[in-house]
C-alpha cells in the first residue's frame, strides 16, 4: 500500500464569488469522491478543505534567519484549496477515481508519500 497526497489547487477568487449552487454541486462532487474512494477499496486517511491563503503565515530563511510574513507561500492566482491522503495499492484506478473532482477548470495533482526511513 502507499499513501498518496491529492492537491487541489483552485482559483479562491472564483470560489467566493460562487453561488450557493455553485458550492452545493461541489460539495456534492466531493461526497461523491469520497464515497467512491471506499466503494472501490482505497481508504482515505486525512483530508480538509484549507482556509484562504491570505490567512496563511510564511516563514523563510535568509542566512540563517527565519522570518514570518502574511500570505501565502506563493503569489499565484491558484493556490491550494484542500487536498485528500489516501492509502492505495492502486494508483490507476485511484487517478480514475479523481476524475469526479474535475471540474474542467484547472487541474489536480496526485502524489506519492515518500515513508520515513
């Protein structure tokens, strides 16, 4: 088995301008995904829809210095929006499995955990 991180990165500009349609289909999408993970034997270990990354903290290093700013890491019009961890054995029906998340609008990036040791 591996665990793998699910990313979903998104556009927070578009999402909080969404309609309550909008985000009741998705949630839904998500509900979908979930319950397919199980459906199809992969166990989702941890996951959480991520607050906006104004609100996020940065800290960098700088010769030896660690310095906190406001913002997220990376100044991008997508950021991370949430992702998933999930225990598979099978990486090509997971992948298959993702699919319900897409929406047509940007991507999702699906990658191995690397174990300790």
């Amino acid at each position: 088995m591996t665990d793998y991180m699910i990313m979903l990165p998104g556009d927070e500009a578009t999402w909080q301008a969404a309609d309550e349609a909008t985000r009741t289909a998705m949630y839904a999408r998500h509900t979908d995904f979930q319950r397919a993970l199980q459906e199809r034997g992969h166990t989702m270990t941890g996951g959480a829809e991520l607050a906006h990354s104004s609100t996020a903290r940065t800290l960098r290093t700088t010769n030896g210095t660690v310095s906190v700013t406001d913002g997220p890491y990376a100044e991008t019009v997508e950021q991370l929006t949430g992702f998933y961890l999930v225990r598979s054995d099978d990486l090509e029906d997971l992948l298959d499995v993702c699919r319900a998340l897409s929406n047509g609008d940007g991507g999702i990036e699906v990658r191995a955990c690397v174990a300790p040791g």
